[in-house]
C-alpha cells in the first residue's frame, strides 16, 4: 500500500469514529505531532509509555481484536 492509500485508509477510518474518547486521543496526538513532528523519544520516556500500557492491560482496559473485529462492523 502506497502512502497516498495509507492517507486515504486513515481518513476513511477518521471519519467513521463515533467514539468522542478515541477522536479527542487523536486529536490530542495530532497536536503532539504538530508541535513536535519530529521529536525522537528517551527510552526512559518509552519505557514510561511501555509502562502506562501494561498497568492499562493488566486492569482490563483493553480492547480485544475480536472486540475490535465486531465493533468495527458497526462503523
């Protein structure tokens, strides 16, 4: 997939969302990136972020993919 697919494939995506939590973390990112596009992390901030994540799983805050699979044939 080129990167004008990618860019249309993420659009699409964007656009069927209807879950207001996951479009305010993207544009949250989105505001990341358009201050720091090219910013590199520390391993010390990803291990932090690696971190964040596994605490966010082991307390079942995660989305499984057949979860994803059903909830995306709504969108």
């Amino acid at each position: 997939m080129n990167i004008q697919a990618k860019k249309l494939s993420l659009i699409e995506w964007l656009v069927s969302l209807q879950d207001e939590t996951m479009i305010n973390k993207m544009y949250d990112f989105r505001e990341k990136l358009a201050h720091n596009p090219a910013k590199q992390i520390s391993i010390d901030e990803l291990m932090a972020e690696l971190e964040l994540s596994e605490k966010a799983r082991k307390a079942g805050k995660v989305t499984t993919l057949e979860e994803l699979e059903k909830e995306s044939g709504n969108w």
